[in-house]
C-alpha cells in the first residue's frame, strides 16, 4: 500500500514538472511572438524609452538575445529553475525574485483567508441545500449563490466596501492596516502573521479589520460554484443505497448527511476547492487595486501600467505555479478521501 501511495505521489509530482515546463514554453513562445528582434525585447527589459543603443546592444550580449531561440529557451528554463527571473524595471537593482518576495506574502495570506471563508460557507450551504432539496432552505440557498456567482469581482468589492465602510461605518475601505500604527518587524512577510508572531495585538487587530473586506470579497467569488457543486454532489451521495441503509440502521439525519455522504461526495469537491483557490490568485489582482491593498495584484497593476517585462512574466509564473500547486495538492487529497484513487 506504501508503495502505491508512493508511485502515486511520484507520478502526480512528475506530471505537475512537466507542465511547469510547457508553462514556460508558452510564455516563451508568447513572448517571442509578440516582440520578434533582440533589439525590441532590449528596449523592453531595459524599461527607459531614451534607453542608448550602447545600453541596448549590452543588453543583447548579457541576456544572449541574439542566440538561437531553442538557446534561449533552455537558457529561460535554467534560470526559472535557479531562481533567476531578472531585475525588476522598477525597483531597481532589486532582483524580481526579491521584489515579490515583498508582495506575495501579503496576497498569500489575503487568498488563503478568502479562499478558506468561502470554501466552508459554500461546502455547508451546498450540504444544507442538498439534505432539504426543494424546500425553502434549498430555494434561499439557489438565489444567493446565483446572485453571487453572476456578480463581477470588482463590484462585489465595491458593494462591501459601500455598506460596510460608507454606509455602516463599521470596517475600514482601503489599506492592509492603520498607516499612522508602528509596523512589527518583518517574520514571513505577512501583516497578520507577523503582528501576531511579534506579540502586537494593536496592529494585529488593525489588520484583522482591514482584511475582512476584502477576503469577504474573495470568498464570495468562490462561494457561488461551490455551493452549486456541494449541492449536485451531495444529492447524487444521498441517492446512493448506502445512504438509505444507514438511514434503516436508525442513524440520525446529521450523522447520514456529514458522516455517509459527505465524505464520498469528496472527489469533485476538492477539484473545486483547488481551482477556486488558483481562480482567487488571479482574482486578487482586482480585489488589491479596488482595496488598495499593497500585494501582488497591486504589483501587477504597476507592471502593467510601467509594461515591466520581468514582473509581468514573474507574475504570469507565479499565478501558473499557483494553478499547478493547487491541483497537485488536490490529486494528493484524492488518495486521502478515497484510497481507490492511489492505485489509478
């Protein structure tokens, strides 16, 4: 049984290697297509539209743009592999790996927060949909989720920032914490986790304050397809025989719905968990700009508006790793929710 696991984490892990490196080689690709000499992707990287020709040509040489393309590529995937994804335009002579190491901590922590809200709302209200399927609990469950799941992202983050900031006063609008609170030493690069680590209470609760908003925007985004899913799976695991047995064994509802059919209603659900949590990456480039929250989407937004090549390409890595992550960790979970998957 070991062994199975183990080839089963092998062969998962090799599978998530090679698309990694099919992910590099379409940006590479991408990149090539959109800009096809070595001095237009000089002028690029250099960041200066006055950039001199004497700057351009080292430029050239440093980076071998005047190599074979296959040259390059392996050259690209080296440096990836080696943690090398250039220097960003900027903030330099920072390297890119540096710069994001800054800003990805604070939307890791705004993802994970978001993702975990709407993840175990949607789970629960799918569950409670499906146990009281075409009664007025699944009725108020159905127009919420479509509701919700209809909205786009940045309007959900308006609407919370409009009743709960503006109209109730009760959270604040924009910014990861009180700009005028002492910052607590920096640990992982994660507002609440390092107020938290230092012992600053006042700054940790400034920043649970001001998470809130935009985490509740995140878990809304999901909130909607998992319910929707929860709700099919689940009602497709109390059709099932074992479901009525356990119900002529004299089990109570709750224990048939959380106990029965909930576990093996798992497989689809934790595909969606993973997926939610890759779409939330890049939704939280959106969430950032509209809360002015300082992480990676805020980030991105800059290298877009500054067309920095490097962060662009880091950032397009970064959320493609995300992807790739996420659906690992999600097949890892299969073999936990259903040991029938480790042989497969």
């Amino acid at each position: 049984m070991v062994s199975n696991v183990a080839l089963y984490i092998l062969r998962r892990s090799i599978n998530a290697v090679i698309t990694l490196i099919l992910l590099l080689l379409l940006l590479f690709v991408l990149l090539h297509t959109i800009v096809r000499t070595p001095v237009g992707l000089a002028r690029i990287i250099c960041g200066n539209p006055h950039c001199s020709n004497s700057a351009i040509q080292e430029i050239i040489s440093k980076q071998g743009l005047a190599n074979p393309l296959w040259v390059q590529f392996f050259a690209y995937i080296s440096n990836v592999f080696h943690g090398n994804l250039g220097t960003d335009t900027l903030y330099k002579p920072e390297t890119e790996l540096y710069v994001l190491s800054k800003f990805l901590p604070i939307t890791i922590e705004l993802v994970l927060t978001g993702s975990i809200i709407g993840v175990l709302i949607g789970i629960y209200t799918g569950a409670i949909a499906a146990a009281n399927r075409n009664r007025y609990q699944d009725y108020i469950v159905k127009v919420v989720y479509l509701t919700t799941w209809s909205a786009p992202l940045f309007l959900v983050g308006f609407v919370a920032q409009l009743i709960f900031a503006y109209w109730l006063n009760l959270l604040p609008a924009t910014q990861i914490a009180n700009p005028f609170l002492p910052v607590p030493r920096v640990i992982t690069g994660a507002p609440l986790v390092d107020s938290l680590l230092d012992g600053d209470w006042t700054y940790f609760y400034s920043v649970v304050q001001h998470l809130i908003l935009p985490a509740l925007a995140i878990a809304v985004a999901g909130f909607g397809i998992t319910t929707r899913l929860t709700r099919a799976s689940m009602i497709d695991a109390l059709d099932r025989d074992y479901v009525k047995l356990a119900y002529m064994k004299g089990l109570s509802k709750n224990k048939v719905v959380w106990g029965t059919a909930f576990r093996n209603a798992l497989i689809p659900i934790i595909t969606l968990i993973a997926l939610t949590f890759a779409l939330a990456v890049g939704g939280a480039v959106i969430i950032e700009d509209v809360f002015s929250y300082y992480g990676m989407g805020y980030f991105t937004v800059q290298a877009i508006y500054n067309f920095d090549y490097n962060a662009i390409l880091a950032v397009t890595l970064i959320v493609g790793i995300a992807v790739i992550l996420a659906n690992l960790v999600a097949d890892l979970l299969y073999a936990v929710a259903d040991p029938r998957v480790r042989l497969t």
